[in-house]
C-alpha cells in the first residue's frame, strides 16, 4: 500500500477506522471520510504520520460523494483504491419496522457505494486500481431482524460484481469483502423499528473478530488483488452450507438469531 491513495468511507471507527491504521502503516497516502468530523480528527491526531486528507461525507448523498472524489483528485491526482465501508445496521422485524428504517440503510450502505464508485471510476481504471466493497455475511443468508441491512448487502455484492465482469479487459480490480460478525461499534448504533438508536450490543463483543484483524485481511485481499473474501469460520460454514442446504441453514439462522438477548421474534 506504499503510496497508494486509498479513500477509506466510515473511516472514523470500526473496520474504517482499523483499515486507516493498517493503511497509514503501510506508507499509504489516505482520504479518510466520515459523517462526523470531530471524530475524523481523532482518528487523523492518532495515525503515524502520512499525507493525508479528510472531508466531512455522509455517503448518503450523492452530491457529498462527488465532493469527496474532487477533493481527492485535487489534492492527489488520482485513486489508486475506493473502500466502500460506510454503513448502518438495523435490528427490527419487518412487520413492525417503519419504511424509512430500510430506506436509510440502502441509502447509505448500497446507493453510497454506487455514489462513490460512480465518481472514482474513471480514475480507477486509469490507475488500474482496487474498488472495494465492506459487504457482509448478511449479504450472501438473509438475517432475521435485519432485513434492511441485508438487502443492502446482497445489493452491494450484486452491483460490486456486475462492475467486475464490465471491466474485465480493463485490469480493474474488484473486492468484495464479506466479514462476519466483527467486534465494532455498528451494533450499538444499529437502527430500531422506529429509527432510533439500538444503543447497545446484544451480542458479547469480546468474542468477536477484531476490527484490526478484519483491516488486516481486507488489506491483504487487496494487495493480492482478490475477488471475494469471506471472514470467520462461521462466516464460511455459513455461506458454504447455505449453497448445498439452504432450507437446514434458514433453521440454524434462525435458532442462532432468536437467541440474542431482547429478540425480536
């Protein structure tokens, strides 16, 4: 990552903030992004010292997006790698969540990664450089209480894979990035039925992958220029068992799912 410039979406905490960490210490120059600037200044005052530029981006918006990418451009003249991380969670049934819930969710974690995507790509395929996307397990089973976080999901992986096959002759790289469950702060701030923060984690956060080691193994898959990396050994039993024997894996999602304290279903 040597030089590279890496723009880093919801870069300041969870995986965004580890894959910043892991890039600076690479040598990476950074464009570090995020809705909250205060907290971009945090993550910026405790990085080794690299080049680097951050902008105030709610990855929502498609005018905000376009900034972002012309602020890069302007500064470094080019992108050598787009992390699409930005996003929310949600924790409702669909019966009882209100529209606008899901509506955030796509809005953020699919249409802010086509917003970005859509106005790096012309400097991506001239640097013949990475577009990643921070998808999720979610995005391969339908997770119960979450349905607008995983059609956001599959959304993702079916828009970051379409993106693949049209520039196959054109050496750029595409990552789809799937962790699973990954000890963040994405949970606590997850949306309720009425859009509301959840406020806290139902699940016990020690026992999950670290953020640092899921950074650790994007970058990596990006270096080694990957298709697809799925994270955790449930992850991968999740995803590779669903193929043969969906119906069992709806059952096991299931009675996994309904054991979290304060379930919904």
């Amino acid at each position: 990552m040597k030089n590279k410039v890496i723009i880093i979406t919801g870069a300041s905490s969870g995986i965004g903030k580890a894959l910043a960490f892991e890039c600076a210490n690479q040598g990476a120059k950074l464009v570090l992004a995020a809705r909250n600037l205060d907290n971009l200044f945090e993550v910026a005052a405790l990085l080794p010292r690299s080049e680097l530029l951050l902008v105030q981006t709610d990855v929502s918006k498609e005018s905000e997006c376009k900034n972002l990418i012309e602020k890069t451009i302007e500064k470094f003249d080019r992108i050598d790698v787009l992390i699409n991380n930005a996003g929310i969670s949600m924790r409702a049934l669909f019966a009882d969540v209100e529209l606008e819930v899901i509506h955030k969710l796509m809005d953020t974690n699919f249409w802010g990664a086509v917003y970005c995507s859509k106005y790096a790509l012309p400097s991506l395929l001239q640097s013949k450089g990475s577009l990643v996307g921070v998808s999720s397990v979610a995005g391969y089973k339908g997770l119960p209480g979450r349905t607008g976080y995983s059609a956001s999901k599959f959304a993702m992986q079916g828009f970051l894979e379409v993106v693949r096959i049209e520039n196959l002759k054109k050496n750029l790289h595409v990552l789809i990035a799937c962790p699973g469950f990954t000890s963040s702060n994405i949970r606590n701030v997850a949306l309720s039925k009425d859009g509301t923060s959840q406020g806290e984690t139902p699940l016990d956060e020690s026992k999950l992958m670290p953020a640092e080691e899921v950074a650790r193994q994007i970058v990596h898959a990006i270096a080694q220029r990957k298709d697809r990396i799925i994270l955790t050994t449930q992850g991968k039993m999740t995803v590779l068992l669903n193929k043969f024997f969906p119906k069992f894996m709806d059952k096991m999602v299931y009675n996994h799912m309904s054991k979290e304290p304060d379930s919904p279903f």
